[in-house]
C-alpha cells in the first residue's frame, strides 16, 4: 500500500529537463516530506489527547472495559495511519537525500574527468614551453658562439694584418738602412 502511494505521488511529479527545475523539484518533495510527518506528529498528539479524553469518559459508565477497549482501537488505528504517513515521509526525504547524493557524485566523477582533461593540456602546454625554452636557450647560446666565431675571426684577420703591416714596416724599413749603407 505504502509503495503504491509512493509510486502514485512520484508519478504525479512533472518531468524535469533543467538543472533548477531539479532542485525546485526536490525541494518541493522535501517540503512535501516534513510536511507529512509533521502532519503525523499532530494526528498522534491529537489521538493521544483524544485517548486521554476517552479514558476519562469511560471511567464514568457502566462498561468501563469495552469503552476503553473501543478507544484504544480507535487510538491505535489513529497512530498507525499516522505511522505510514510518517514511514512515507521519510522515505520520501530518504529518496532525495539519496538523488541529491547520486547527483554530488555524478558532478564530482565529471569535474574529476574535466581536471584530467586540464591537467592534460596544462602538462602539453608546459612541455611545448620548455621545448620552446630550451630552442630558444640553444639558439641563444649558437649565436653566442657564432658572435664568438666572428669575433675570434675579425681578431685572427686584425692580428695577419698587423703582423703583415709589420713585416711589410720592417721590409720597408730594411730596404732603407741598405739604401743608407748603400749610400755610405
């Protein structure tokens, strides 16, 4: 009976296609829920009171027993309609607790495929920095070198030049001192 009116009171929720609507929905369910067992914690304190009541009208016939057996039936069918309405409730709450469990853990398993997923590309981005730092470091360091190269060139060429100027100085300056002598 119990799961009939269960299925009966899903079956009556609208079908839900956007993200708020679910949690409007939901909320709507819980409401729905506290708002049967509060209605069972009334009706029970009602039957109580009532069998309170009936208690005492009962002391005053003459069939002391059956009056209060009578109220004890009545009491009782009170408290187990107000238990079922309770049961039902909880269930209910139980029920989206548990969605609203299944829904966290969907979201988590999809943010821990969508970190991957980043944690994917940022590892690719940072390997294509450092091979791009480490080109940039090697071409840096070639045209160090080169610059170096040239360098060491111009200073071999400067240094054939002088020691060319010097020899040709020093030829020059030989072919004076024999002109002198020549002279002598």
């Amino acid at each position: 009976m119990a799961a009939r009116l269960i299925a009966l009171l899903l079956g009556c929720l609208p079908a839900l296609t956007l993200g708020a609507d679910v949690a409007a929905e939901r909320q709507q369910r819980l409401d729905r829920a506290t708002a049967m067992q509060a209605d069972a914690a009334a009706r029970r304190e009602r039957a109580d009171a009532l069998l309170e009541k009936q208690q005492a009208e009962c002391a005053q016939r003459f069939f002391v027993n059956a009056c209060r057996d009578d109220a004890k039936a009545e009491h009782l069918k009170t408290v187990l309609e107000a238990r079922r309405l309770e049961s039902e409730g909880s269930a209910l709450e139980r029920e989206v607790r548990q969605e609203e469990a299944a829904d966290r853990e969907a979201q988590r398993a999809a943010d821990a495929k969508r970190r991957e997923a980043d944690l994917a590309v940022r590892q690719g981005e940072v390997a294509a920095e450092r091979k791009d730092a480490a080109a940039a470091r090697e071409k840096r360091l070639a045209d160090k070198q080169e610059r170096a190269a040239e360098g060491a060139r111009r200073k071999a060429e400067e240094a054939e030049k002088h020691r060319q100027k010097k020899t040709s100085h020093e030829a020059r300056v030989a072919r004076k001192k024999q002109r002198a002598e020549e002279k002598k």
